[in-house]
C-alpha cells in the first residue's frame, strides 16, 4: 500500500506535508487530483517537505500526495539516442502529440517508446552465471551505435531461460535468471536507475587519453582529457554555447548528452535544428544517431531544472557502462545554481553568498565527481566526461559558481568579453584559461602526434605571455621605442593569434582540425620566427621583414591547406627558405 499524505503549505515548487506520513527521503510523490510528479527533499517527524517538479499553480491545501515507494528514476533502454526529453526523462515530442506545443501539467508519458519492436540478438545462454553489467542482449539502436542489454548492477544469478534473437518491445522479459535464494528474476531490454546515485564501477583510471575536439586552443593549448572535467566560463554572447556545439560535433566522443539546463528556449530551438541537420563525419549518419537532448528551459519549473542535470548524468553513465566514450554538455551549470537557490530561498535556508544555499559547493563536487575513465562492471572501458558551462552575471568570473566550479574542474576555458568583440573565436583568452592534465596526456601527445608536440606548445605559450608582457610598455609609450627583436615577437605573437588560436566554425577546413596539421601549423609559425630571428639577429629591420607577405601568408595557411592534403607544408617551409634569402640578397 502506498503511503499517502495532506497538503497544509504551498511556497511555489515546494509543497508541506503535516505529520508522519511514511514517505520516504528522495521518494518519488504524486501530488494532488492532476497527478503532479514530486520529490521529498526533507523529513522530520512532524513534517514532510516535498520538491514539485510542475507548476502548483492552482494547488490548494487539503490536497493528496501519495508515495510510490520508488525514488526518483530514468528508464535506461534503447530509444534514449536520438530523443528528445524534459528533465525528468519525459520525452517533449510524445508530450507534444498529446498536449500540443506547451507541456500541460501532471502529463503521463512513457520516458521510452513501450509499443516499439527492436531487432535483439541474444549474447548469453541457458546455463550461463550472469551479474551485475554483464551484457545480456545487443540492439541496433541507431546507425551508428549499438546498444548493449545489461544486467542491473545489484542482480546475479544463473540463466534459466533466454527468449530467440527476434523483434521484441523493451518491456518484454527476454531473460529469466535464477537467484540465490532460489527466486526468478525476469530481465528486460530497459531497467531503472535512481538519477542522484551513481551507477557502480569497478575502478577509475588516471587520465591519459584526451578528449580530441578538433579545436587548436583546446587541443593543443589547454586539452580535455577523456573522463576529465572542465568549465566554459563567459559573460553573455562570449560564446558558451556555440564552443560547446563545437566540442559536441566534431569531439572523439562515441555519445553526446547535451543538457539545455535553465537555458532560453530559442537557444534550445537553435541546438535541436542545428543538430538535427547535422552529418555525423565519422560516420557520414545524422548526429543525432549518437546525441540524447535535455531541454529543460529557463520558463519551465524551477525543480526539474535542479534534476536535469542529474538525468543526463545517469544517462551518460548508462552508456559508458557499455564501454562508450560519452560527453555530456551542461548548459548551464549557473542556470542550475540558481535552481538550488531558488529552492534554497523557499525552504527558508540560510543563504551563503550572493543568496546560493551554503552547499552550494558540496553539489557542484559531487556532479563533476562523476566524470572519469572507468573501468566497468562488466570488464569494457568507458568514460563520460563533462563540460559544464558557467555563466557569471557581468562576466565576472570571482563569482561564488565560477569560483566554486574552478575548485573541482581540472580544465579551465575562460571567454573574454574583449576578444568576442573583436570576432576573435573561440574567445578563450590564453592567459587566464589552464588545463592541468597537460602534463597527464603529454606521453600520448608523444607517442601519438609528435615527440616535439609538448615542447612547440610551451614555445608558443611563451611567446604569447611575452607578448602580453610587451603590450603593457606599447600601451603606455607605443610599439616604436622597441628594440627590433621584441617587435618581431609581438608580429610572430599575431601570427599565433589570427592563424592559430583563432578559429572559422563555418569553414569546411577550419571548422574541425586534425591534431597532425595542428602540430604542423605550430611548427611551421615557429620557423618563420626561428628564421626571421636570424635576419634580426644579423641588424636587419623589422620594417623590412614586414615588407614581405610572408607573415600572412602563414596566417592563412588555415585556411590555405586542406586537412586532407598536409604535404602542402613542405612548400610553405620552403617559402620561409625563400624570404630568409630574399631579404639577405637584398640587404647584403
């Protein structure tokens, strides 16, 4: 029997229950005649608190809420690629067809298709000794993955009866395991997960592989490794949304979850038709084949803002425990913050700083926690790795998100409000972003790009920090008064700017860039300064370096040299021979 309760308080999203109602912490409620879906977020003896994640307009006391003796939870089964879903799992385009284009409250949807027929090939036999994660049965779930049937984590037992590879719902028992006590158990195509506990691992690795996005400030200046953590903090229109588009495109990741957290709803709009459009490159398929969407936008209710990025977590962790690389995009993570304060302001908590609830820090801990290369229960490898973007108000970046975000993310990706401006992007300023698994990935850089690749990086991360320095004296006094070897680095510093570190997501070669050509491009800006060294060393003057087009012709090599066709370095190198010449001829 399930247990029930009254309504005596309604403070927005959070309804009061009067006495001991048997409900328990975290348990799934129904509230009032319209079925609202709940949550209960605090207990005393006397009082139950409970967290709605719909609109209680018009919700009075007096009304019922009834347990179902089941916390909060996702359906994980085939059907979550390629969905759209709210942010507690109900998918919008099953809402849509019921209640048109606004969710109506207390809607019931099934979270995955129930009346869907998937083609199951079997991957266990009578006989067999199955437990938690091992794979039960294979589906075809899109073009592009396949998906793996798992035995819940907290289930073993022998295989008594395994169903023929055929057509089944993912409802239908395909496995009948024997437990220990003796009991049958009927396995399924899906199960459920409760969204706030992680599903077990076997053990987390170091990092050591990175995440490969494609992007050259990212990749080679401040990688991402896979299962690691960063945060995208920028102020309005620096470019959070379209760098993590980027990542979600072009990114080695086998799986995108992409979680539209409090974001506006034509944000929203714009991921759902871009991704829709999309080709997948590696596998020339829709990227939506390997993508799950959390729209969750800012007029929806304030709670299931707070549990969407929870959704998408369990999903991803889902994915990985089939031995996926999987990346979830959190947009944003502030808008998420501000969810927990809200909430926080309505339980009459008391506020920490800027009015966020004082553990504040502690959830942001245990969210990016749940990043990691892992190895699964079932012996595979998998990672998810998260990139949470902040938005400060003003873009100041000493905010209580931001700063608390920093303490737990080991990537740091710091949009400049300056650089938007400029059309230089992505906008993430070299001098205040840092990734510290630098120095984790640089044996991969090694073995796998270059052995030099770690030590060009650091030259030119050298070269833009003297830049940085040499500004301040042009600033105050202009660029004439310096000697001819700090001009050339402040020109060798632009090349590194306009050719490398910025990027066109619209240009069919530069949208996405091989690390072998990111290695190529920092070697060859790096001997077009080693040989335009020499000249200066030798008393030439800048005046007459600049005379040449060399430095923009090196500029639009991004352009110039498609991905596929590297070998055009070789004449770029020979160009440089070629100026180093010209201008000894000419001034000798």
């Amino acid at each position: 029997m399930n247990n029930t309760g009254i309504i005596y308080g309604i403070n927005g999203p959070v309804v009061y229950l009067k006495g001991n109602t048997g409900l328990r912490m975290s348990e799934m409620v129904h509230v009032g005649e319209e079925h609202l879906v709940g949550e209960v977020i605090s207990l005393t003896k006397n009082a139950t608190t409970v967290q709605v994640f719909e609109e209680t307009t018009g919700l009075k006391p007096g009304a019922i809420v009834t347990g179902t003796n089941d916390a909060i939870s996702v359906t994980l089964g085939p059907g979550i690629l390629n969905n759209i879903f709210d942010g507690i799992q109900r998918p919008l385009s099953e809402i849509a067809a019921q209640s048109g284009k606004y969710i109506t409250r207390g809607v019931s949807v099934d979270s995955l298709d129930t009346e869907k027929k998937w083609q199951v090939h079997m991957t266990v036999s009578k006989g067999d000794y199955v437990s938690g994660g091992t794979i039960i049965a294979e589906t075809r779930e899109t073009a592009t993955i396949l998906h793996k049937s798992m035995v819940p984590p907290d289930t073993e037992g022998t295989v008594v009866h395994v169903a023929s590879d055929g057509e089944y719902t993912i409802l239908d028992p395909i496995v009948t395991l024997q437990l220990a006590d003796g009991s049958t158990k009927d396995l399924t195509l899906c199960q459920k997960w409760p969204i706030r506990i992680p599903r077990p691992t076997r053990k987390r690795y170091p990092a050591s592989v990175p995440l490969v996005t494609g992007q050259r400030i990212l990749d080679t200046m401040f990688p991402i490794a896979k299962g690691g953590t960063a945060a995208v903090p920028g102020g309005f229109g620096t470019g959070k949304t379209m760098t993590q588009h980027q990542i979600a495109k072009w990114s080695d990741a086998d799986i995108i979850i992409y979680i539209g957290c409090g974001e506006r709803g034509n944000e929203m709009t714009q991921v759902l038709e871009e991704f829709g459009e999309l080709v997948d490159p590696k596998t020339g398929n829709p990227l939506m084949h390997r993508t799950a969407l959390i729209a969750n936008t800012s007029n929806m209710p304030v709670a299931a803002r707070e549990a969407s990025i929870y959704t998408g977590l369990t999903l991803a962790e889902y994915y990985r425990d089939m031995g996926y690389d999987v990346a979830i995009m959190a947009d944003s993570t502030s808008r998420w913050a501000e969810a927990l304060r809200e909430l926080s302001g309505r339980l009459e908590e008391m506020p920490a700083e800027e009015g966020f609830p004082a553990y504040l820090a502690s959830r942001l801990s245990a969210f990016y926690e749940r990043a990691g290369m892992m190895e699964n229960l079932n012996g595979t490898e998998g990672s998810v790795s998260i990139i949470g973007a902040v938005s400060p108000q003003g873009g100041d970046f000493s905010e209580p998100v931001t700063m608390n975000t920093k303490r737990f993310v080991r990537c740091f990706w710091g949009l400049d409000k300056a650089l938007a401006y400029a059309r230089h992007f992505p906008a993430i300023h070299w001098l205040t972003s840092y990734s510290e698994y630098l120095s984790d990935l640089a044996p991969w850089y090694q073995e796998h790009v270059n052995k030099n690749f770690i030590d060009l990086r650091n030259q030119i991360m050298a070269l833009l920090n003297t830049e940085s320095s040499l500004m301040e004296i042009v600033k105050l006094i202009g660029s004439d008064v310096l000697p001819d070897d700090q001009k050339l680095v402040l020109e060798i510093a632009r090349v590194i700017r306009l050719g490398f570190l910025q990027q066109n997501a619209f240009h069919k070669d530069d949208t996405c860039v091989p690390m072998e050509k990111q290695y190529k491009m920092m070697e060859i800006i790096l001997y077009l300064y080693k040989k335009s060294k020499a000249l200066v060393t030798m008393g030439m003057p800048m005046s007459v370096l600049k005379e040449d087009t060399i430095f923009e012709k090196i500029i639009s090599i991004k352009y110039d040299i498609p991905n596929d066709h590297l070998e055009l370095f070789d004449d770029y190198k020979k160009a440089v021979d070629e100026f180093y010449e010209k201008v000894l001829d000419k001034n000798a």
